[in-house]
C-alpha cells in the first residue's frame, strides 16, 4: 500500500481527488450517452416503451392420462 500513498506526494490531494471524481462521473455520462445513441431497445425503454395490450391466449390445461391398467370408471 506504500505505492498508492507516495502520488500524494507528486499530486495534492486538493488536486488529485476532484480530477479523479470527475474523469470517473465523465465517464459515467459518455457510456450512458453511447448505450443510448447505440441501441434501440434502451431509449424505448426510456420513454415507456410500446404501449401494446398483451395478447391473451386461449390455451386449454393439459389433462393427465391414467395408466393403461386403471380405469375411469
């Protein structure tokens, strides 16, 4: 940990601290700007997506079979 400790002699911490947090929040921004410049789906989803009813479907519940040997009745 001595390596980390020894920029703080080249760089204040005044200095260093607000170069850092902000080149990490620049960052932050520029993925969120090139995920929704590059996708489709995101910026959909930003503005609330399709407002399409969903479809119901008619499916009937399966019916269990009873084996060869036992009877309905």
């Amino acid at each position: 940990m001595a390596n980390q400790a020894k920029i703080w002699t080249v760089v204040p911490p005044s200095v260093g601290l607000p170069l850092f947090l902000g080149s990490v929040a620049i960052t932050a921004l520029l993925v969120h700007v090139a995920v929704l410049t590059h996708t489709t789906w995101y910026p959909a989803y930003f503005q609330g997506g399709n407002k399409k009813a969903a479809a119901v479907e008619n499916a009937q519940a399966p019916v269990a079979s009873l084996p060869s040997n036992i009877s309905a009745n």
